[in-house]
C-alpha cells in the first residue's frame, strides 16, 4: 500500500505548495508526474488485490519510486537547459 502512498503525499504537497506560492510553471509537471505515479500504483494494487497491503519494503519502493519521479523531472527539465546553453557557445 505504502507503495503508492509516498508518490500521492509527493503530489498532494507539491500542489500545496504550487497553489500557496506562485511557483515556476514546471512544478505543474512535477505535480502530474507524481499524481500519475500514485495512480498507477493504486490500479496496481488494486489489480492484484493488495489495496491496503502495508510493509516496510514496499514503502521504500514508494521512496523509491518517488525519488525516481523526482530525478527524471529533474532531468527533463536541465538537459533542454543544457543543451540550448552549449549550443550557444559553439
């Protein structure tokens, strides 16, 4: 259960935060990144009945997971950055 839990606080808390404070326009897609990975884990496990299954090591796979959502965010978002500033200086 836990599994899907760390993404859903990740997504909830991003929206928070993004509606409090007039934050970039690219935390919106961190926020559907997020949203779509609870979601995902909720038809899973609710898929093989394990909705309100709840244990240690799937709760570090929704760390996991998370972290994972949170570096690929990153990632998209500094490599067009990166690309565009070495392409300026050639």
């Amino acid at each position: 259960m836990a599994c899907y839990i760390a993404p859903l606080a990740g997504a909830i808390i991003c929206y928070g935060w993004r509606k409090a404070s007039a934050a970039h326009p690219k935390y919106f897609w961190l926020n559907l990144l997020l949203a779509g990975g609870s979601i995902f884990g909720i038809v899973d496990h609710g898929w093989n009945n394990e909705l309100l299954a709840l244990s240690v090591p799937d709760l570090a796979l929704g760390l996991l997971i998370t972290a994972a959502i949170v570096a690929f965010w990153g990632a998209a978002f500094a490599l067009p950055s990166a690309s565009a500033a070495t392409a300026k200086s050639v």
